[in-house]
C-alpha cells in the first residue's frame, strides 16, 4: 500500500483513467469519470482504480488520519511516501502530509510498493482559519496566549482538542515554528515549518493540557510564530506526518525571551524598526490591489469580489481581535497579479468604513493575501503563514505590542473607496422571469439550454437549463446553472433528486461540503454555507449566487465593470442601456418588451452541442437534451396569466403577490398552479431589488485630515457627511470650520488650519520691541558713564 501526494501545477483536476469504456459511445474515457455510474457504463476497474477518502478533508499543516473507501489491501502492505497503516479490516489509511497549499491534492495509490500506482483518489487541504474548530486543538483564550507576557498577561494557559484525533492512550504536545527565507521575491524565497521542542512528553490524551511558560531555551525564542501539535508518544520527537490535532498558527508570545517579558514594549519597538526598515526596501503592491467598497451593505453584497473574513464576522457576534471598533471585515476574494496581496475592509455599527487614519481598527491591505493564491507553496503564496509573517506579527510589533502604530499604517494604509465601482447585477427566478444588468424585466418559459451570459472579453460562460414544471403545466422552471471562466473548472449548480438541497458538480463529479463550506478549485471558488445557498466566484471578479427557494432556483450574477459592453445572452447587454437587452438573431431589437410571444422569439436561442457545459448522467437526461435539440420548438408556453374569476387559488395570488413585480408572482401561482413557488418568486424578486439597492453607487470625497495643533469630529466621508473641525488652545481656526462632503466628490468650504491669534502675535512683537528698547537705553546710559 503505497499512497503518494502529488504536488500541483496549478491544476486542481483529477486524473482520469487511460483505459477506455467497455459499453457506450457517450464517453471517451470513463473508469474514473463520474458519470458512469448513473449511466452504467463504467470499466471492469472502476472500483479499483478510483478511489474515495473519508474524511475527505482537513488542515494544511496535515496528520488527518483517512481510510481509503471500496478498496481493501493485505496487512502485509508496506507504507512508504506518507505514514500509514492497513487496520483490521484491510482497509488502507493515511495520514496526511504537511501542505504549503489549499485546494483538490491528487493523491495516488499503489499495491506493488511504488512499481506502479494504479489507483487514484483527491485530498481537500483547508486552510486553518477555515478549518471547523471541531478538526483542530484549541487555544482557551488565545488574546492571552498571544498577548503573554505583556503587562498583566501572565499565569497559566490551556489548550484542549478532541480525543478522537489522536488514537492513542499517551501524547507529546510539540511546539512548531515557521519561517521563511531567502530574499523576497527572489528564486530564492522559501517557508519552512520546523519542530522546536516538546512542551510535555507521555501526557495522557484526556483532552486538555495546561502549563505556566517558561522563556525558551537555546535560541527557540527567535522564532516568533508557530503551531501545537497533539501528536501520540510512540513517534520519536519531532517526526512529520504523523497522525495529530493541531493548534491555528500564532504569535509565539508566551515563548519569547526574558528580554520581552521585562520590557515588551522596548522589545516590539525595536522590532517595529526593523519591519519599517525592510519595508521601505520592497516594492509597493499597494497600486495593484482593489479598492475597498465603501459600506458595509456594498461590502457584503459584492460576493463575486469580497468574502467575509473569518476573523471578524458580524454572523458570529463581531469578535474582531484586530480592528477594534469595527463589526465586520471582509477580504478580497482573488490576491493581486503579481504580488500576491490581499485587501481587508472594515465597517463599524453604522455600516460605514473604518480607516487606519482614523483608528486602529481600520480596513488594513496585505502584502501576502491570508488565503494564498494558486500557485501557492513559495512565499508570499503560501496560505496562511506568508500573511503572518509579512502583515501579522508586524502589527503586534508596532500595534498591539507597543504603542507604535504610525510605523505600520505608513506601509498600510486603508484604501478610502472613492474608486470603487459597484457591480451590475441580473436574477434569474420562478419559472423563470429574467432582470437584466440593465432592468429590464420579461419571462421565458422555453424548455431547454440557454446562454445566459458569455463574453469573450472575459471569457466567462454562464448557461442554464430549463425543465417543465409538470406534465400538465405549460411552463418551465430553471433546473441547472453550469459555467466556467478560461481553463477553470467547470461548475454546475442544480437541485437534487428531492429539491430539498442544492448539488455542486465540479467537472461532472458531484462535491460535498459535509467537511467543509469554502472550495479552492482550479481557477475558481466555490462557497456554500447551508444547502440551499452555493456561491462561484471567478478570478475576473464575476460572482454567480445560487439559491434555492421551495423547488425553484434563483441565479443572480453580479459582474465588475469590466465587463461593461462585453455581454450576451438572456441577462442582456451590460451597457446601462435597458433598450437593447432584447435583441433577435436577425439583429433586430425587440420592440414591445410586454409582449411575451416577441420575447419568447428573442429566447428561444438554444446553446450548441459543442459549447454545452451541463453533466448528463442518466437516460432522461440525455434523451431530452442531449440527443434532441437544445431548443424544443414544440413546447409552446402559456404567455399570460389567465383571468378567470372562478378560479381557486384567485385568493391567494391576491393575497400574496402585491406591490412591484406582482405579475411573476401571479404567473407561477394561476399558471404554475403553486402559491409556494409564487411566494418563493415574491420572496426572490424582493431579494434582487435589496441587492440593487445595497450595491447603489454613493459618492466618497475621501479621508479628510484634522488641522496641525487641532482636531475633528466626524470619521464618515461620504456624500452628505459633516466633519466638525477645532482648533487646540492657544490657536485660532482660519478657514472652514465645518466641511461637507458635496455630490461632486468634493470637500465643501476652504481648507482648514490652526494658527497663532493675532492679537497674540502682536503682543509678542510689541513685547520684544519693548526689550529692544530698554536693551538699548540701559546699553547707552552705561557707554555714557564709562
């Protein structure tokens, strides 16, 4: 039994299997292709070559224990390349590597010790912050851990993990410290994680470890970041890949020398100083990276640019141990180009942006972005640790460990927003109603695939398949979203058997998020929190929401603006004008967008054999789109909703569907015959207009400066905002004492500043000629004399 882990090339794909199909024309290659099971027609090797793991996950820093699923070997199996073991029931286990890199690792399997490897498998590597507490060890109070030793801070500190982890009855709890070398941004530029010491040896696995810590020993306190390890007795210290629990990555504070602890104020500082220094020798990424929105609704609602950061999450009480004051942070989603570097944003309560200017809890951007970038495993690439060495531990050195701030904020400063530009954005929903990215509303009741958006610009596709409703009802309902962006992974968002749950299929192969709620993929992300709710994000910025609502889906795509004038498909040309969204293939516009028998001629343009995206995998499937034409030109929909006053569910349409967009409610419930999907249709369309709302442009005239020897009152600086300015004693305000910020982006008034009264000035002249004066007289009266 001989598992390996085979580093990427930026590619998260799984390897298929040369050998071909013994049954079916539809598939060239298919032992390890997902769909052939559904379809019946996989290889005699299928089992045996491609392989499932449980769990399927787990930290990047590695020692998760997982069994290698359908598959068994002789005890007599030798484990190389990674630890392992063959259990009682011949079932292969490993134990998974330390990983500089989140995402799909392809892991293969041999049965001959490495002659050959004929089975095939993929490992999720998660990065810690994301990782579920319930697969890590715990630091109780880890302020305290990372604070120890600063005034105050000190006593005794505790972890604890879950037993389970770890099998074995004895346990070593390790220290681990990370580092990189080598000049940045050269060949040259490495991380590495390397066993320090053992903080106890032969401690029973009940859980829980506490201790009183101790400066360390022989040089060890230069390393200031690190990892616990929970890791059974039985290896000797310090061995790689063994099964274990391990703490998040911190700021080894509670190890660091006696010099610390008598002072860590002095000690931060002159580390402080040493961190300006270096920046100032390294090149500036700061003009590469997106513009932070400018409040928190814009901030939560750009999910195809900005995700929220784990670190401070209004969902989770706002626990934002880094930016005091705020409630809520999000990152950018894609690092830059050619750097690397991330963007964090800040909000306080009342949604508006906290900038370092102005506090220490404000939007701070970062040289290495925290969740890496393909192709990750070289600095400043690496997940995680890259970010603590370079953004992280230098803000405790002048932030958090002294009283040094301005250091950090001059290498950091908080982008202001004001050239942010919101996304445009468009919905599919019901049985489907379609807004376009420029407003216009109208329903296509065809059956069969469709483009809903492509541009070669961008090289993005998004298509979606629609099915009957049932097979009375002459109407149809979205039933599957597939898209891509260049070479990236294909994904398809569909409900599954029971529309009770969404299904992700990545290349045809069905995900699971059990493990995990966030998925690196090749050149793009994919995030579902719940069920019923799947976001794609795209590293051009597009983002792709999917959520499911009673039995239909709803799809809102939000594009930056760069796409603008790029767009085709259902959801319209991005352009800002609504007139020409709905245009025939002859070119010709469609001219009365309320006549659902000319927009259905605008609709009714099916995708093409060759450009289709969507996974089928059973005999209907491919029966009904397939093999027949995209397009069914003979379903024929309902147009308009029937006005018969005899009708049943007259009352609840009246009672549910009110207000703007109250005709697609109607539609689904007299010609949908459901009030369900009608309020999921009202609930939808209400959601898309908040969405609009929340990403409206507003202007920002930018950060306005208190006055030298004064100060202000007002940290909101946009359009409409009032900014209080004062002068210190001893100074008269010239200028504005009160500034607003205007719809042209400009600061209202004239600039402020502080300055000596004159009054005061000349009192000071007058007193100095007076001094002159006597000077003199007493000089000539002396001269007199002599």
């Amino acid at each position: 039994f001989c598992p390996r882990f085979l580093p990427l090339k930026g590619s998260f794909s799984l390897p298929l299997s040369p050998s071909a199909c013994s049954s079916g024309d539809v598939l060239d290659l298919c032992s390890c292709h997902p769909t052939c099971k559904s379809l019946k027609n996989c290889c005699a090797d299928y089992k045996e070559y491609c392989v499932e793991l449980f769990p399927y996950s787990g930290t990047s820093f590695g020692g998760t224990d997982f069994v290698v699923l359908d598959t068994t070997f002789n005890k007599s199996s030798q484990i190389t390349n990674t630890l392992g073991y063959v259990d009682d029931s011949s079932r292969g286990h490993c134990i998974s590597p330390l990983l500089y890199q989140t995402g799909w690792v392809p892991l293969h399997i041999s049965s001959d010790n490495g002659t050959t490897f004929t089975r095939v498998g993929s490992w999720l590597s998660v990065h810690t912050g994301k990782l579920d507490p319930k697969f890590k060890a715990v630091l109780v109070n880890s302020t305290k851990w990372q604070y120890y030793g600063t005034p105050n801070v000190g006593g005794s500190l505790e972890m604890t993990w879950n037993i389970s982890l770890v099998r074995s009855e004895r346990v070593n709890i390790e220290l681990w410290g990370y580092r990189e070398t080598g000049e940045p941004y050269s060949n040259l530029w490495r991380g590495e994680w390397q066993y320090l010491y053992s903080l106890t040896k032969d401690h029973s696995n009940n859980g829980s470890f506490s201790f009183t810590p101790k400066p360390a020993e022989n040089g060890f306190s230069s390393w200031e970041l690190g990892s616990l390890r929970v890791s059974p007795s039985t290896y000797p210290d310090g061995v790689w890949n063994v099964q274990a629990a391990w703490t998040e990555d911190h700021a080894l504070a509670w190890h660091l020398e006696e010099k610390f602890r008598q002072n860590s104020s002095a000690w931060a500082l002159e580390k402080c100083l040493a961190w300006d220094q270096l920046e100032a020798q390294l090149p500036s990424f700061l003009s590469e990276i997106i513009d932070c929105p400018c409040t928190l609704a814009q901030a939560r609602a750009d999910t195809g640019r900005f995700h929220t950061d784990y670190g401070c999450d209004i969902e989770k009480g706002s626990v934002c141990t880094y930016h005091p004051g705020s409630v809520h942070c999000v990152r950018a989603i894609q690092a830059s180009p050619m750097y690397a570097a991330g963007q964090q944003c800040c909000y306080d309560s009342t949604g508006a942006q906290v900038l370092t200017a102005d506090s220490i809890g404000g939007s701070t951007p970062d040289r290495a972005h925290d969740w890496g970038s393909p192709p990750y495993r070289r600095p400043p690439r690496i997940p995680g640790q890259s970010h603590w060495v370079y953004d992280v531990l230098s803000f405790y050195y002048c932030c958090l460990w002294s009283d040094n701030c301005n250091y950090y904020f001059k290498h950091r400063p908080s982008s202001d927003c004001r050239r942010y530009k919101s996304p445009s954005t468009a919905v599919v929903f019901g049985d489907p109603h379609f807004i376009t990215f420029d407003g216009v509303s109208y329903s296509f009741n065809g059956k069969g695939e469709y483009t809903l958006v492509s541009t070669e610009k961008k090289q993005l596709t998004i298509q979606g398949r629609t099915e009957v409703v049932n097979g009375t009802i002459k109407a149809t309902m979205l039933s599957a979203v597939a898209m891509k962006e260049g070479f990236s992974d294909v994904i398809e968002v569909r409900p599954d058997s029971s529309h009770s749950s969404l299904q992700v299929l990545q290349n045809q192969k069905s995900l699971s998020f059990a493990e995990q709620t966030w998925m690196d993929l090749h050149g793009v992300f994919v995030f579902s929190p719940t069920l019923t709710n799947v976001t794609v994000m795209f590293p051009s910025g597009a983002g792709v929401e999917v959520r499911l609502r009673g039995r239909t889906m709803t799809t809102t795509v939000l594009l930056p603006e760069e796409f603008r004038d790029s767009t085709l498909g259902l959801l319209g040309k991005m352009n800002g004008d609504a007139a020409d969204d709905l245009a025939l293939s002859n070119g010709q516009l469609v001219q009365n967008h309320s006549n659902p028998e000319e927009v259905f001629g605008f609709g009714a343009r099916a995708i093409s054999n060759s450009s289709a995206l969507f996974t089928y995998d059973s005999e209907d499937l491919l029966n009904t789109y397939f093999y027949a034409p995209r397009h069914d030109p003979t379903f024929i929909p309902v147009f308009s909703v029937p006005e018969s006053p005899d009708d049943p569910l007259n009352n609840q349409a009246s009672k549910i569907c009110s207000g703007e967009g109250s005709e697609f409610c109607r539609y689904d419930i007299l010609v949908g015959r459901s009030p369900t999907m009608g309020n999921a249709t009202r609930l939808s369309f209400q959601s898309h207009i908040s969405l609009v709302d929340d990403l409206r442009p507003v202007v920002s005239c930018g950060w306005l400066s208190p006055p030298v020897n004064g100060k202000k009152e007002g940290t909101t600086y946009l359009q409409g905002a009032k900014v209080q300015l004062f002068c210190s004693d001893g100074y008269a305000l010239q200028g504005s004492a009160e500034r607003v910020c205007q719809e042209n982006g400009l600061w209202s008034g004239e600039e402020t500043s502080c300055v000596v009264p004159r009054i005061v000035v000349g009192s000071v002249v007058g007193a100095a000629a007076l001094i002159v004066i006597i000077t003199t007289i007493v000089l000539c009266s002396r001269k007199q004399k002599r």
